[in-house]
C-alpha cells in the first residue's frame, strides 16, 4: 500500500499546512464575511471580541499572543475598536504601560449577537463528521499543536536560526 500523501507528501496538495491553509480560507471567508458585511469589524477585531468577552482585562500584549499577532496589528485593531465604541483601555495609576482592556456594553452586545453565527459555521462544518471522526481529530489537532510547539521550541534554540532583529537576519557566517 502507498504511504499516506500526508506522511510523505509530493506536491503542494499533500503538503498538511497547505491543506490547513486551505480550510481555514474557505471557512474563515464565512466568518470574515458576516463580520465585513454585517457587523462593520473585521476578522481580527472579532477575535479580539472573542477574547475579552471570556477573560476581560488582558492586556494587549497577553491578546497578542492569543490571537498570534505583532504587537502593531493588535495596535491597530484596539484602536480601530476604541473608536467604533467596542471597548475601553484603562491603564495602571503610576504605569500607563500596563493597560487592560475590557468590552464595552456595545461591544458585548455585539459577541453576543455574533458568537452564535460563528459557531453555528464551525458547528454546520464539523457535522462532515460523525461522532468517532470528531473526537479523533480533536485528539490529532491537539497531538499536532503539541508537536508544533516542541518543533518551534527546538528551533528558538537552535544557534543556526537566529531570533530576527531589526526587522532582518543577523549574518552569523562571517
């Protein structure tokens, strides 16, 4: 029997990151669609709603990483959100760098209003599966994310990648 396109892959079809990207695209069109035309806030902002809808008070750096953002994109997407009346920075008396960030009154009713949508599009996508295949990639993805972090953990480490800096790669050969 051949091996598993995804074990040893030969074109960019087999390749599992681009079969990911690809799923994401497709249904993430869902989501970015409805937040576009429906809600006026982009992708990025929904997931800044999701976040501080569960665990208000995250600074921006914390939601940063949650969402796997530069520190300017989610800059940008706080201040985008302040205007719109989507939430409030407050900052610490005496350290204006540490500011938490908290979901106005609009901004909940709009999670409220969206979270629904949202997961009826993840809900209507994994209805593909029946009840042993969901639970089985439930268990793969977090098998994969595991590996993902030990794979990134290893390469932080490793003296031939060097952390970028400035924008660009040190030259270390010479």
């Amino acid at each position: 029997m051949p091996p598993n396109p995804l074990a040893d892959p030969q074109q960019p079809s087999d390749l599992l990151l681009y079969r990911l990207a690809k799923l994401t695209a497709s249904a993430g069109r869902l989501v970015t669609r409805l937040c576009e035309r429906h809600y006026g806030i982009t992708r990025r902002e929904w997931g800044v709603l999701m976040w501080l809808a569960r665990q208000p008070g995250l600074q921006p750096s914390q939601l940063a990483d949650l969402l796997e953002l530069d520190r300017a994109r989610i800059s940008r997407a706080i201040a985008s959100m302040q205007a719109k009346g989507l939430l409030h920075k407050s900052t610490e008396t005496g350290n204006r760098r540490r500011a938490a960030l908290q979901l106005s009154p609009a901004g909940q009713r709009l999670h409220d209003a969206l979270l629904p949508q949202v997961r009826r599009i993840n809900t209507d996508l994994v209805a593909a599966l029946d009840a042993d295949a969901l639970a089985q990639l439930d268990q793969s993805l977090h098998q994969l994310q595991q590996q993902a972090n030990r794979s990134a953990q290893d390469e932080a480490s490793d003296a031939a990648f060097p952390p970028r800096q400035s924008g660009h790669r040190q030259n270390h050969l010479g």
